[in-house]
C-alpha cells in the first residue's frame, strides 16, 4: 500500500522537477546564444525611458530655477542649473549659451565665457544678438590681454554697421590697438568712437608719448655705467641712492682689502657681495622702468575709459 502511493506521488514530482528543469534549460539556451545582450538592452532601454520621463518633469522647473538664480546674482548656482538643462536637451542651447557665457563673465572665467559668446553668437536669432555676443567676446579676449584675437574678431565685422554698433566697433578697436602699442591707430578710433571729446582724447595721448620714451634698456645701461643712475632716470630717488652707495662701499671694501691683505683674500670675501649689487642694481634699474611705464600707461588708459564713461 506505502508503495503504491508513493509510486503515484513519483510521476507528480517528475512533472514538477521536469518543468523548473526546462526553465533553466531555455535560460541557458538564451544566454548562451547571446540573447544576454538582449535582456541587457531592454533593461538599459526601461531605465533610460523612465529616465526621459523624469528630465521632462522636472527640465522647465530646473530652466525657471535658473534664471531665478541669475536674477537674484547668485552666478554659481545659476551655473549648475543651467548646465544640467543643457546636458539634458541640448536644443535648449540657443536659450542657455548666452547666460551661461554671462555666469562664467561675472565669475571671472573668461575663457568659458568666450566660447559660450562663441556658441551664443551662432544660434543667435538676429543682427543685433549676434553683434552683442560678438562684442562681448571680444572684451573677454581683451580682459585675457588676447589682442590679436580680439583683432580678428572686430575684422569679420562689416564695415557699414547701424550707428550704435559702429561706434562699439571703433571704441573696441581702439582698446585693441592700445593694447598692441600701435598708438596711432589707437588714437584714429578712440576720435572716430567719440568725436566730441577729440580734444581731451588728443592730450592724453600727448601724455601717452611721453610714457614712450621711458626705456627700460636705457636706464639698464646707465646703472652699468654708473650704479643706481637707472634709477634715477627712472625717477626713484631712494633705490638710485641706495644701489649706489651700496656698490660704492663694496668697491671701497674690496680695494681696502687687496691692499691690507692679499688680492685672493679680497676677490673671494669682497668681491662676491659687490658684483651681487652691482647685477641686482642695473637689473633692478630695468624693472623699475618697466613699472613705470606699465603704470603710467594704465593710468593714461583708465582716463580715456573715464572719458567715454562720461557720455554713456
């Protein structure tokens, strides 16, 4: 009787152990050819779906998010938002690149910002939004002192420009050619860009001439010469003085040595602490009028900034 319901309990097992068998079989089957790829994909394909539904949720609340933060001058958290839209739609880019060039302007990164003003300029709807990318791009190369850059950029300009543009064109070139040292030219279209302060644009350049004839090789060769005269072609009365007594009193010290002692005592006690001077003080001369001159021409240069913020 045990036998018989246990005979009869066998074929029920056989059935159940046959079909989770075959499960594991037909899995087997699928991997091994190659439908793992398969399941791979359409879980990747699910995720990534849901992924899309979420951005489309939440992409216009992240792009408003953002100009709130650009308002509100908070330019890095602006940034990040703005950043994380484009990543997910970069058809949004002819609504994002220009603030996101503004963000990277006010943070200082002005390499970031030229090549968004770069990307701005090219989506940019009409003339005067791709003139106002151009500009502000060239004012980032010229903040980068990149002047020969910022030259080319003013050159693809047309040569007939409505008159607001025109005069931005002539004030850019002139910050250009300033920055070149092509002075002349630099003159031609601070006028063209402002006609009524010809006068005062003249004398500063005037002024500008002056600074000119400040040269760094020259008073380098006068403190060769004559230790500390460099620095006072330059003007710097207490550093002239100084290079120079210093010199004379290692001279003195190392003449006084060679008689006193020996000519060997005097080159290797005296003689190093001299020519240390001595070096230092003629290339001292030639910084020193280097600075001079990069000061007196930034001042030169803020004055003719100030005389065209005067009629803004």
């Amino acid at each position: 009787m045990h036998n018989k319901k246990l005979s009869l309990a066998l074929p029920k097992n056989r059935n159940r152990f046959s079909e989770g068998e075959g499960r594991r079989t037909l899995f087997n089957a699928l991997c091994k050819k190659g439908h793992r790829v398969v399941v791979i994909l359409f879980i990747w394909l699910f995720f990534y779906s849901s992924l899309n539904i979420l951005t489309a949720q939440t992409l216009e609340e992240t792009f408003a998010y953002a100009n709130e933060q650009m308002n509100k001058q908070e330019y890095d958290n602006a940034l990040g938002a703005y950043q994380r839209v484009l990543f997910f739609d970069k058809k949004m880019g002819d609504k994002i690149y220009y603030n996101l060039a503004e963000c990277h302007f006010k943070l200082n990164h002005y390499e970031q910002a030229t090549k968004y003003y770069d990307l701005a300029y090219y989506v940019a709807s009409n003339d005067s939004l791709k003139f106002d990318a151009l500009f502000h791009k060239t004012n980032c190369l010229l903040l980068q002192h990149n002047y020969r850059n910022a030259l080319i950029e003013l050159m693809s300009l047309d040569d007939s420009l409505p008159e607001y543009w025109q005069n931005k064109k002539y004030f850019y070139f002139g910050i250009t050619y300033f920055g070149l040292e092509d002075f002349d030219k630099s003159q031609n279209y601070f006028v063209k860009a402002n006609a009524t302060q010809t006068n005062e644009i003249e004398q500063l350049f005037i002024q500008n001439k002056k600074v000119s004839k400040i040269n760094p090789k020259t008073a380098r060769v006068l403190s060769i010469i004559l230790p500390g005269l460099g620095q006072l072609y330059c003007g710097d009365i207490r550093n002239g003085l100084n290079s120079f007594l210093l010199t004379s009193g290692f001279l003195g010290l190392a003449i006084y040595t060679m008689y006193s002692y020996t000519v060997v005592e005097a080159f290797l006690s005296v003689l190093p602490w001299y020519q240390r001077y001595y070096l230092g003080g003629f290339q001292g001369a030639m910084r020193i009028a280097q600075e001079k001159k990069d000061q007196k021409r930034a001042e030169i240069f803020q004055q003719l900034m100030d005389v065209f913020a005067k009629n803004k």
